[in-house]
C-alpha cells in the first residue's frame, strides 16, 4: 500500500501501538498514552492514516448518561495497514521513545534479562 502521509516519529509511535496487537479496537486516548503522545497529536495522525486507508475508525454505542463519559471512537489497523505498518516500521530506525511507551511495548529483554526500559 503506497504511503501518502510523512512518516514523523509521532506517527511512528502510533503505528507502533496499533501494530502491537493488529486485530485490537484502541479508542484515541489509550493510543495516546501508549505512545507517549497528546491528543492533539494523536487524533490529526489517526486521521491520516484512516485519509490512507491504513486504518479504520467508529464510534461506540454508548448511551453517555449511563456511562458517564463520551462515547469513544475506536480504530484498527485495515488488513493491508497493518501489513503495511510492520513493513514500514521494520524499514526505520527506532523512534526516540518514552519510558510509557517502552514499558508497554518491549517484547525482548534488554541486557541484564529485564524489559527494555526497566530500571
């Protein structure tokens, strides 16, 4: 899938999140958490990505006064966004990230045998 957005670290960082689990529904402040990311960062790059065809959004349904919160949109990778996000992020180096974003996203041990980014 051709890409037509920039590929910044920030975006870098939300691919990231919803390559960690492609088939999962993230709404945009857990995104945002995970990356280590502002909302007002977050919701433009998520726009782009849906704009590309790399992801897909929806909105719950919620009824908000039961709740007591707004309904949230959720998004997921597309089939070809999710093959097109490992594809990509394999073809960059690292982006700079927050210990947040470390902690929930390290798979490997780092040297001394703990996850990368543990004290």
């Amino acid at each position: 899938m051709e890409r037509s957005f920039r590929l910044t670290i920030p975006t870098q960082r939300v691919l990231a999140v919803l390559a960690s689990d492609p088939g999962a529904e993230h709404h945009g402040y857990d995104i945002g958490q995970q990356a280590g990311l502002a909302s007002g960062t977050v919701h433009p790059i998520l726009a782009r990505l849906e704009a590309a065809g790399w992801v897909t959004s929806h909105w719950e349904q919620v009824d908000e006064s039961a709740a007591g919160r707004r309904a949230r949109r959720y998004y997921s990778l597309t089939e070809s966004g999710a093959a097109s996000a490992v594809e990509t992020l394999a073809a960059v180096r690292p982006a700079p990230v927050t210990e947040t974003f470390a902690r929930n996203h390290s798979r490997q041990p780092g040297a001394a045998g703990r996850p990368i980014g543990a004290s």
